[in-house]
C-alpha cells in the first residue's frame, strides 16, 4: 500500500479511498474487489472459477453488485435483472500498511441464505478496522444460484464462493498489511452457518484460524430434500431440473419459482402455521461438507480451532413482529409444533413456568427462537469444549427499546454493537433514536472483543469447560454466570438436531 491508497493484488492492482466513517483517517476502504469470475455464462452453477485479471489501477471506491435475490426478507439487497451479474466481489477495510501482519476478520453475511450483501452498511468495518483488525466482507451466491440442487454440479456452490474468497485472502491481504496467518471467520445467522460449515469443510484447511458465530442456525438439508427442493423449484419455472435447461432462465426467473415454492411451504394442519423464510440450507454429504459439523465438532475433527459462539435472548421475535404471519388455533396447536420440533409432551407447561405472563404468541417465539439458534449455538460450544477445542459462549441480553419493548433482544441486534455501527439505519430503529451512554459503552465492550479474540484467541473471559458452561451475558450491565442458566435447557437435553 502506498500514499495513494494503490495495492498490487494477483489480479491487478487496485485503489482504494480513506473511509468516510474513519475518525482519524486512518482507515482505507477497498470496494468491490473480485475474487472470482462472474458466476453466469458457462460458469453458472460451476464452482467459483478464477477472477480475471486487469490491466492499469483498477478504482475501487464503489461497492460492487449483490448477487441476484429477492426482496421477501429484511436485510435483502436491491436488485432487478439490469443488475451486473458480476456478483463475486469482496471489501478491504485497512489501517495497516503493507507488511505490517495485522489479525485479519473475514465477515460472511446472513439473510437465511437467500438475501444480503457484503456491502449492508451494518457491516461497515471501519471502527473494527480503527480497532487493529483488517477487515474483509464477502458477496457469494445465493438462493438457487449458491445452494440450489443441480444435477452434474456440485452443492453448496455458496460456501465454495467464501472458500474462494478466503483464497484470495490468503493470496493478497499481506499487501494491505494483514496478516494470512491469523485470519478469523465471522458470521452471522446464514453467514454464521456458514462460517461453521467452513470450519469443518476439508475445502477451506488452512486458511483461518479462528470462528466468530452469532445465532448459529441449526438448519441443513440432506441431499434428498435438496434434489425434492431443485424438482419443486424447476417445477415451477416450467423446465426440468437439468443443468442446462436452468441454466438457460435469466435469474429473475429462478428467483420467482423459488418465491412461488415458499408460498407453498409454510407449516399446516395441527400446527402453528407460518411461511417459510427459505428452501434453502447448506447440503450435508457431499465433498464440500461431509458431515454436520456438530458430529465433527464433537469428535474433535477441528480442535485446533478458536471458537467464539453465542445468541441472543428473544431471537425469534424479530421475525413475528416485524412481517411473519403467525396463526395458532390454540394451546393444543403449539403443543403440536413443539412435538414436530422435538419436544416432549407437558413442553408448552415448562415454557410457561418460565414465562408465566407470555401469550400464546410469546411462547411460540420463545420456543422457536431456541429451536432454530438458541440451543444449536450452545451445543457447538460445549461440543467444540468436549471436543478438545478453545470455545467461549455468550448471550446478548440487551433490549430494544422500540415498539414499546415488543423485539427485545432479537435476532441481529447484536450487530450494530459488534461491528460498532450505532449509528446505522437498523441500529437506530431497533434503539428507538439515539443509543444512550450504556448502549454505547456496550458497543466498544463487543469490539474489543471481536478485535481481542481475532487478534489472540482470547475475547476476554474465561472458555467454556467439559461439564461448566461459562457464559458471557452481553447487556448495558455485562455479568458471568458459571453454569448455563437457560432454564429451560433440559428441555432440549434429548432432542436431536438433525438435517432436515
């Protein structure tokens, strides 16, 4: 890197410009950066084939393209079909210098693995990067496009994308002063997933050290229910499910058959009846991703990895009150869906004990907040411990304050404070105006411990011991408790998680 923000990549070289959000100047942001060939033409549904290279300094002040993807759910980026399709690209957030080996974040975004971009200006790095950490966001293919059951191609075309990226990472982040040999994976929701499928993905060996997981979902599909997903999909755009005949719809063509299949997907008879955010899950079985990787974790297949893991307390009511219609017919028809789930019968009694003023509705949020994130991410935790691993787990308790307390702590307000971004536009609508001194306070206590854990291993308390679950509670008072204190764990004790 030199004084004109200029770095030689394997590519070609690129130009970067100083962060507008960056305090001091410091921080150079990087946009837009390919890190492999558009995903389209005779590279549809291929593995991520080599970005192509370019003459002269190539400006790299605007972001680049989201990967083709609808608008059915919060966080979904813009995009219509005059979008560029050029979609594999990356960001570099900077305050180091070349050769300066600073800890290097590599951030996978979420969106159920249908919407979202690298380029959400939640996920702005520039007070992480202010920190010591170069940070690096990542666009992959999503929905059909990444996780889509082709026949002849391989799944999880999604997470080969981040293992490209994480290739170019290795291959080029010296030259904007991070280091390739302390590189940490984050990610959240669908990106947490993914950071936790490449942490057991014999693709990605050796190319991080470390993984950062908020609200990990414990959400995978056989490859049986993936091939059933691709014939109802082709179904509905009216060819049959060949590579070539899909390869010949324009992806707005794809995304409308998928959209069609969830409208049809939700959950009916006895049950609480809801849609379906997504058909889509990273796919168990193949080589991308043999196994879960809780069974892997629990072996202790990836010891030698740091993991830093934990959720928020009321995940699930970001989604029933800001647009999922739910209808339940009464006690009996969620006792019904806590049975589908895995729960045991007198299950709606226990969570009542717990939550003795809770509606129908606040039960129905608790329980499938633990279903989907709460139980999965603890378990990979005390798994990876079991396992010979260095885990440390947290809960984010901190309560929204908007729509008069009703989101409480819920699936990804824990970002803004993470990514120290309070000031976005998610972070001050789930603050309800301007965050306060605590929030705020809150909020440089999580960056430390993002930069401390990627920088070292270690965000600042104790890990999580075989037996002793340590938890972090994250809130605008941070306490320890020693031993989970969920109390409604031995619910779960029994349940397995399988892949659907």
């Amino acid at each position: 890197m030199d004084a004109e923000h200029t770095v030689t990549t394997v590519n070609g070289r690129v130009r970067g410009v100083p962060s507008p959000r960056s305090r001091d100047g410091r921080v150079t942001v990087y946009r837009g950066i390919p890190y492999a060939a558009a995903p389209f033409g005779g590279h549809r549904f291929a593995a991520p084939a080599p970005a192509p290279s370019w003459e002269g300094t190539r400006d790299c002040a605007e972001f680049g393209p989201p990967p083709p993807q609808g608008d059915q759910l919060i966080g979904a980026a813009h995009w219509d079909p005059d979008t560029s399709l050029d979609c594999l690209v990356l960001n570099v957030w900077t305050p180091a210098a070349a050769g300066e080996d600073a800890p290097v974040l590599v951030w996978i975004h979420g969106g159920a693995y249908i919407v979202g971009s690298g380029s959400e200006a939640l996920y702005d790095g520039t007070r992480l990067a202010e920190s010591g950490l170069v940070v690096v966001s990542v666009n992959y293919r999503l929905g059909f496009e990444g996780f889509g059951h082709v026949p002849g191609r391989p799944d999880n075309r999604g997470l080969l994308d981040q293992a490209a990226a994480l290739r170019w990472v290795r291959d080029n982040i010296a030259g904007f002063g991070g280091d390739p040999g302390n590189v940490t994976i984050a990610g959240e929701s669908a990106g947490a997933g993914s950071v936790v499928c490449l942490m057991t993905s014999p693709e990605t060996r050796g190319l991080f050290h470390r993984v950062v997981a908020h609200s990990v979902p414990g959400d995978m599909v056989t490859a049986d229910v993936a091939r059933s997903v691709s014939e109802a999909v082709a179904r509905a755009a009216g060819v049959p499910l060949e590579a070539d005949a899909l390869a010949a719809l324009a992806p707005e063509k794809i995304l409308a058959a998928t959209d069609e299949v969830l409208s049809g997907s939700g959950q009916e008879g006895e049950g609480v009846r809801t849609k379906a955010f997504t058909c889509y899950a990273p796919v168990i079985g193949g080589p991308e991703l043999p196994e879960p990787p809780l069974e892997a974790v629990a072996r202790g297949a990836v010891a030698e990895t740091d993991l830093l893991v934990g959720h928020n307390t009321e995940e699930y009511r970001l989604f029933t009150e800001l647009g999922q219609q739910v209808q339940i017919d009464g006690e009996e028809a969620l006792a019904h869906t806590a049975s589908r789930l895995g729960l045991g019968e007198g299950a709606v009694e226990a969570y009542r004990s717990v939550y003795p003023d809770a509606s129908l509705h606040d039960l129905f949020n608790e329980i499938r907040g633990d279903a989907l994130f709460c139980e999965y991410s603890v378990r990979l935790a005390e798994a990876h411990a079991a396992g010979g691993g260095s885990a440390y787990f947290f809960r984010f308790a901190a309560q929204s304050r908007v729509m008069e307390g009703r989101l409480g702590a819920c699936h990804a307000f824990d970002l803004p404070f993470a990514f120290g971004n309070l000031d976005c536009d998610l972070a001050v609508f789930l603050c309800d105006g301007e965050p306060d001194a605590g929030l705020r306070a809150l909020s440089e206590r999580m960056v430390a411990a993002w930069s401390g854990f990627a920088a070292t291993g270690d965000p600042g308390w104790p890990a999580v011991r075989p037996g002793t679950t340590v938890v972090r509670v994250w809130d605008t008072e941070d306490s320890l408790v020693e031993g989970d204190a969920s109390p409604v764990r031995t619910l779960w004790a029994d349940v397995p998680i399988p892949s659907r």
